[in-house]
C-alpha cells in the first residue's frame, strides 16, 4: 500500500504573479505533497522560479519555450518516468485565451508502490457562464473533454490514473458526468459542491470548477479523499496579504494498493 499526496492547483497569471509564486513556493517546499499540478503558469520564467525554490521536488514536467505549453507545470518528488502534452482542438470564438494553447499534460510517476498515470490539465473557461447544452462555450468544453477522455483510454490499462485540474465545468454538469462515464472515471469529490472558486462580489456563488478523478485497474486499486486548500490569505515577500489565486486548491490523500507494476 503506498500513500500519494497530490495537489492541483489553478496559480493565476494575473496581478502580482512573482509576489504570489514565492509564496507558493515556499508553501510547497515546507509542505509534504508527493506530486503537484498546476495551471496558469504561463511564463517559462515562472516555471524556472517555482523549479529554484521548490528543490525538494526534483523532478519536474514543464513544456515549450516563452510560453509553457497548455500553462501546465508537475512537480513530483517521485520519478517522472515520461509525460507529453496534447493541445485541445482550437475551436471558435476567437478569444485571448487560445494563446494559452490549452490541453492535457500525462505524466508516469515512479512510486514506491508501482508506476501512476498522472494527468494536469486546464479546459476553457466559459465566458458566459452558461453551461447548458448548446450554448457556444459548452460546445467547447465537450470537444475538449472528448480529447481529454481520448487520452485517458489510450493510457495503458495497467496502470491507475490520476485526472486533475481546472476543468472550467461545474461539478455535477452533465458534460461531466458524460466525459467521466466515457473516459472511466471515479470522481474523488462526487457530492461536494463547495466552489473551488473563491466568491467575490461579482461571482458570490461561484460553482465547483476544479477537479480530481481516479482509474482504478484490476490489480491495484486507486482510492482517497480530498478537501479544499489555500482558502485563506498568505504573507508575500514585501509583507503585504493576499490570496494566492482566484481559486482554492484541491489537495487529495490517495492510496494506491495491490502489486507494483514497474512498466518505465
């Protein structure tokens, strides 16, 4: 039986992102996460900076050159045995938000207790806030989770998976219920609907927009729980307060039991 503490995160590129990254990072160096996924990191500079104070994860996943591809980073204090991106298909309306070149990041980990599928990913978000079936933004996201439970299914049945990130859907949609039945797909959270955005003014009963979902196999069983993170405030460098995003974080303690299956 091996213990995997996991983290999936949306880090924000707007406002003071420098300020809020330290912070994060000395938040993720002093706390016992095994692996880490973020979004919305979008600058190679911020990777590079996360990377340097973040040095008891020594191995990380971050493509493209300027711009990271997708805005996905993976940090992991277990071997990253192999990961690739798959960028979503570039659908309509034309929007800022296609520089982001969005998708999915599938990572292998190494841990003690046998290799793990891992997969970072950030969806599109809806501009409308209309998630009902056939509106534009809906459309999008069903193209995009089509992709998404594409790549799951082509992950080797062996092994169990991890699909976390910002999916920009509600919960309890049924554009979700519908990707996780096609993708396989256990939903770490099913029944908690506490939003992982964080209500302002403008949102005051923002939905669940964050994710986690697990694939079990034959052999070796995937299970946890998970809860809400980064809720409160934190101290940055120059002394100000100020929350580290726009969303919480998810945290999960996952447990992994059944024989190790090294496949590198």
């Amino acid at each position: 039986m091996t213990g995997i503490r996991l983290l999936t995160f949306n880090a924000l590129i707007r406002g003071d992102v420098r300020p809020r990254l330290r912070a994060l990072a000395g938040i993720l160096q002093e706390a016992e996460y095994d692996v880490v996924c973020l979004q919305e990191i979008l600058h190679r500079g911020s990777a590079r900076l996360l990377g340097r104070r973040t040095p008891s994860y020594g191995f990380r996943a971050a493509g493209g050159f300027a711009l990271l591809r997708g805005g996905l980073m993976m940090l992991s204090r277990w071997p990253l045995v192999r990961h690739h991106f798959t960028r979503y298909p570039v659908t309509g309306p034309a929007r800022t938000e296609l520089l982001m070149r969005k998708g999915a990041q599938v990572a292998v980990v190494r841990t003690p207790g046998g290799d793990l599928a891992v997969v970072n990913t950030h969806l599109s978000a809806n501009r409308d806030d209309d998630w009902t079936a056939g509106n534009r933004y809906t459309r999008i996201a069903e193209a995009e989770l089509q992709t998404l439970a594409a790549l799951v299914a082509a992950i080797d049945p062996a092994l169990p998976v991890v699909v976390a990130g910002d999916f920009n859907v509600p919960r309890h949609s049924p554009t979700l219920t519908a990707f996780r039945a096609a993708a396989g797909l256990d939903d770490l959270l099913s029944g908690d609907s506490s939003p992982t955005f964080r209500p302002t003014a403008r949102f005051p009963k923002p939905p669940a927009l964050d994710q986690i979902y697990l694939r079990s196999t034959p052999s070796r069983a995937l299970t946890g729980d998970a809860r809400l993170a980064f809720q409160d405030p934190v101290r940055l460098p120059d002394a100000r307060e100020a929350y580290l995003s726009d969303h919480y974080a998810i945290e999960a303690d996952l447990t992994l039991t059944g024989p190790a299956d090294h496949r590198g």
